[in-house]
C-alpha cells in the first residue's frame, strides 16, 4: 500500500524523533539481552522451531552434501580433516570471530571456511553471498545450535572489538543515525509496524521472508547501513569483522539459532 502524501518514510520519522538522542547507551546487560526471535509472531516462531518448514533447512542440507563432497577430483573434501560434522564442528561456530595467526587478524566464520578451502584444499574460495558459501556456513554453524556464543577472550580482538564499537555507536549517513541509537536506546519500541529488536546475530546465516533466501550478517549490516544512507563496506571489509566481533560480545550468551527464520 503506497503511503499517503505528505507523510514521510519511516526512517525520516525516526530521525526527527531523535534528534538530540545520545549517540548510544551502555550495552544491555545480559540479563536483558534477547533474540529477534522473541519479537516475531507465532507463525515465524513456529516456521524456524520445525526443521521441516524451516526453509534454512534447505540450505543446511547443501551444506553437508559440500562438507562431504571435494571441491574438485584428488581434493580432501571438509570430512576428510574434520570428520563427522555433528562432533567435529560442535561449539565452533559460537567462538566466532577469532584471530587468524596467518592473516594476523580477526576473521569470520566464511572466511574460516574460505581459508580452509585455499590452505587445506587447494581450491578458489567461495564468493560472497554465494549459495555454497552460505550453505557451508550454515551447516557449520547448525552443529552449535543452542549453544551459548561465547567470542574468544583473546587479547589480540581487543582493538577489533573496541573498533566494532565505536562502528556500532557512531552516527553516520545522511540521517545522522548509528546502529545504538535503535538497537541500544529504542529496542522493543516500534517504528511504523515493525518492533524495533536489540539487533542480535544469533542466527546467521538466517532465511530472511524479505529476502526470500539466505544471507549472512554482512548481508543485513549492509542493509543496515543502506537504511540509515550511509555508504555500506565492501563485503569482506575488516570494518564487518569488526562488527561481528563486537556484537557477538554484545550477544553473549544468547543461544545461536542457525539457521534462524526472519521477517
């Protein structure tokens, strides 16, 4: 339904009611840290619970069929180091991002998976937002499902982590709005009909229902960023590990939900 003249979108109406908010409050305290999945209705509820509506089920199960097969002739394939996934990968997922001694630097869960591919492999990596990508992240990261995220204590993410911050608190674009000033000091409260959540990763990559497919949290950041007209990264930038990495501290220790189901 188009929006009746003279009423201006949503996003412009939450910069003029928050002119003057702070750029953002202090992190929400664990005890009051709650999942996306908890502002949804019944029926999205419902769609992720059941593995066999879940539509990112789908994704899962191409990602096992990568895990088990090479990435071309005489190549190990992922269970050929790994093994069963089910034990092998168990918790792997909630301790991501983490540093990387080759690269000397934080990485992702898919650019785990990418450096496996060139190291271990010998294979090109996998693009962003590919299908393959997501779908081995995603079948990755289902064998942590329920399991805390717990981002490593490692002195080496500090300065990342302290960078993903100032990210998250920073205004930016020409709405002059940062990622705090909703999902830190307005959560819970509704912009137009949607309720605003705390903007936790506990489910990537996740089926988003706008989206009509997988995507990855830098996929949603991005998003994000459109949102508020600020130039988004580069997928692959540091700037989104950086994120990442923050906000999973953020988030701990929300279970990870992957693959997670989404408006």
């Amino acid at each position: 339904m188009p929006r009746r003249p003279g009423l201006p979108p949503p996003a412009a109406v939450l910069a003029l009611l928050l002119v003057g908010a702070p750029a953002g409050a202090e992190p929400i305290a664990p005890a009051d840290r709650r999942s996306g999945f908890d502002q949804m209705g019944p029926e999205i509820q419902a769609m992720q619970r059941d593995e066999t509506a879940n539509p990112g089920m789908l994704a899962v199960a191409d990602g096992a069929e990568l895990w088990a097969t090479p990435p071309a002739p005489g190549r190990q394939p992922c269970a050929g180091c790994h093994g069963e996934a089910a034990v092998g990968m168990r918790g792997v997922a909630a301790r991501y991002p983490a540093w990387d001694a080759r690269t000397g630097r934080p990485i992702d869960l898919q650019d785990r998976v990418n450096a496996c591919r060139r190291t271990h492999q010998g294979a090109d990596p996998l693009a962003y937002e590919s299908p393959d990508l997501l779908a081995l992240t995603a079948f990755v990261a289902a064998q942590s499902r329920g399991m805390p995220i717990a981002p490593p204590d490692d002195p080496r993410l500090g300065a990342a982590r302290a960078e993903g911050r100032a990210l998250f608190e920073a205004r930016q674009g020409q709405l002059g709005l940062s990622c705090a000033i909703c999902h830190d000091d307005h959560w819970g409260r509704r912009l137009g009909a949607a309720v605003i959540p705390q903007g936790q990763p506990t489910g990537y990559p996740l089926y988003r229902l706008e989206w009509q497919g997988m995507g990855s949290l830098q996929r949603r950041l991005r998003n994000c960023l459109t949102g508020m007209r600020a130039e988004p990264f580069a997928y692959g930038a540091p700037d989104y590990v950086a994120l990442e990495l923050y906000l999973a501290t953020r988030a701990a220790p929300l279970p990870l939900e992957t693959p997670a189901v989404r408006p």
